[in-house]
C-alpha cells in the first residue's frame, strides 16, 4: 500500500504513482467503473471535510458504506482507523446535518 502522505502529494503535487501500489485487485473487482484516477480523488473528497458523501454518490454513484469499504482497502490499517474516527458525527459529511446555508459541495480545487 501507499501511505497517505505520498498519496497526498500524488494527489495535490502530481508525483507519479509508483507501479504495483495500491489495492487495485479489490476496486477492480468491486468497482470495474472506476479509473485509478477516480479512486485517488474519492479518497482525497473522502478526506474533507466539507465534501459531503452524497457529493461523492453523486459524482460516482458509491453511497457511505461503499466509501467507507474503499478507504479501507486503498489505506493502511491506522491511516482509516484516524480517517474513520475523524468522520463518526462529523455533521459537514452528511447533507442531512448540514446547515442550510451551505449549498455547493464543489471544492474550489475541483476542475469541473
């Protein structure tokens, strides 16, 4: 596996992805939609705060638990578990808890 750090600067820096890491078995299997491109950036909407898990339904049709399961099999075991315990009750990651106010899910470092 890839650790998140050199994740995050694959993601944000453009650092190329080294051959063979990852788990790509298992979204392959799971998820034949998916492009290594689109897991990254699930990963990275997964990560914010404000990026709510019906934006990332939204933009590529895997609801919470989906999610969840892919974070658990793209990180390493104490990288989810700090993903996870920073997501339990975190009202910015359901729209539902969302105040009204805040009515965009794009984050300004989206393309499109």
């Amino acid at each position: 596996m890839v650790s998140l750090e050199y994740r995050v600067n694959y993601l944000f820096n453009g650092d190329s992805m080294p051959e063979g890491k990852g788990n790509s078995n298992f979204v392959t299997k799971h998820y034949p939609q998916l492009q290594e491109s689109d897991v990254h950036r699930i990963v990275q909407m997964a990560w914010e705060d404000r990026t709510t898990f019906d934006a990332i339904f939204e933009q590529y049709g895997l609801r919470e638990k989906e999610v969840i399961e892919l974070m658990r099999h793209e990180m390493k075991r104490s990288s989810f578990e700090h993903w996870r315990e920073r997501m339990r009750g975190r009202a910015t990651k359901h729209k539902q808890h969302r105040s009204v106010e805040i009515t965009r899910f794009k984050s300004p470092m989206q393309k499109h």
